[in-house]
C-alpha cells in the first residue's frame, strides 16, 4: 500500500508530452498507482482504454492541488471544479506507462488461488509438508 511518506506502487509515463506534464508535480513522472492492474476507463477521446488509477490518498495536499490545476489546464475546467470532483478517481492512460511495485502483499493477493491447495485440482495427492524432517 502507498502511503504518502513510502510509493511501493508506481507507474512512470514515458510518452514524452505525458511525461512533461505530470513531471511538474511528480520527478521522473513516476506517479502513485492503486494497483499495477489497469482497469477499462472512459476518458475524453478514448472510450473503454485501459488506465491505472492515481492514487490520490498517496498525495499530500499540496500535490493533489497541483494534479487539479494539471487537470484544469489539459480539459479547460475551472480548478475548485476539478477538485471537487478529485474523488471519483483519476485515470491515468496505460499506452507509454510501465509499473512497478515492491508491495509484497498486493503480489501474494495477486498470485493467490481461488483453492486452499491448488493440487486438490488434481488427481495426485496434494504435497504434505508436516513431515518430521520437513520435506514432503
């Protein structure tokens, strides 16, 4: 989880005008992301394309107003309207944006499996790890 002292989730935009843009409020534009999974988003001139969501809760104040005044120059909305309206969500497009995470709990969620022991699937018995020495 990002918290707003340590990003454990990011993505960096490399599309250069992107990356110009959002490197006003972020260095590097490496933003703090929710999840390293996009989601299908509509946003203006792009209909159901994938996005990573910024994490707004990672931001200090500060930084939260700047991405309203980003916003408010890029879709010609007054800023008290941006930020007022922060809160359902910021999309951040997918195309030029690599992510990265070094959240160990969002990767185990990630790589778990609907099933307790994922051999029950099988028709081999399921490894036994309580063995006295330890070893199947």
């Amino acid at each position: 989880m990002n918290t707003k002292d340590d990003w454990k989730t990011t993505a960096a935009i490399h599309d250069e005008l992107r990356r110009e843009l959002w490197s006003v409020v972020f260095p590097g534009a490496r933003i703090p992301i929710k999840s390293i999974l996009p989601v299908k988003a509509n946003v203006s001139g792009h209909e159901g394309v994938g996005c990573y969501m910024l994490d707004l809760a990672a931001l200090t104040e500060d930084e939260v107003w700047s991405v309203a005044h980003i916003l408010s120059s890029q879709f010609n909305i007054p800023v008290d309207e941006v930020r007022a309206e922060l809160h359902l969500g910021v999309p951040i497009l997918a195309e030029g944006v690599s992510v990265s995470s070094s959240d160990q709990g969002l990767m185990l969620s990630m790589m778990a499996d609907d099933s307790e022991n994922y051999n029950l699937d099988r028709d081999e018995e399921p490894y036994r790890w309580d063995t006295e020495d330890g070893q199947p």
